[in-house]
C-alpha cells in the first residue's frame, strides 16, 4: 500500500475515482490502480500541487472561542467598533 492511502482524505478521493471500475476489474488489478493513482499523485509536480490545494487543511486549535451567557454586563470584553464607539456586550449579545 502506498504512504499516501494511510491519509483518509486522500483514500476517500481515490476510492472514488476507482469506484466505476469495481466489478469490471480484479480486486488486485483495483489495489494496483490505487497504488497508481496515489504514486501518481505524490510524484507529479502538477497533481501533488492540486492535491495539497485540494485537501482540508487541519487546524489544532480555532481562534474563535464561543462566549455566551458566560459573562455578565460588568464583566463582558469591551467591543470596539470601526465608528470608534466602544461598548460592553453582555452574553445575549445586546448592547449595554
């Protein structure tokens, strides 16, 4: 098997770009077109280009972190706005 079918993503592709061929051809014959396609794919400047274009990029943490209700009026992060005025949100995002 190639390193490259350990990635799910990269697997999920090529499974579905053989896909049409089950039942047409041998499961060795399916397993060497995989084994192709994915050597294609790590060795081809333009297809390794596309695929790293392609793929989800992973992200070990967001920058967006979910506030709600966790905050009162007194204690809520003060908000700037691009007007210049600042104001305080309290958790449902009203205006104080």
């Amino acid at each position: 098997m190639h390193p490259l079918l350990a990635d799910p993503w990269v697997a999920a592709r090529i499974d579905a770009a053989v896909a049409p061929y089950r039942g047409l051809l041998a499961s060795e014959d399916l397993e060497f077109l995989r084994n192709e396609l994915a050597e294609r794919l790590a060795t081809d400047e333009h297809a390794a280009r596309l695929l790293r274009r392609a793929a989800p990029r992973h992200v070990e943490q967001s920058g967006e972190a979910f506030v709600g209700d966790a905050f009162g009026p007194d204690e809520a992060p003060e908000v700037r706005r691009a007007s210049g005025i600042h104001s305080r949100r309290a958790g449902s995002g009203a205006d104080e």
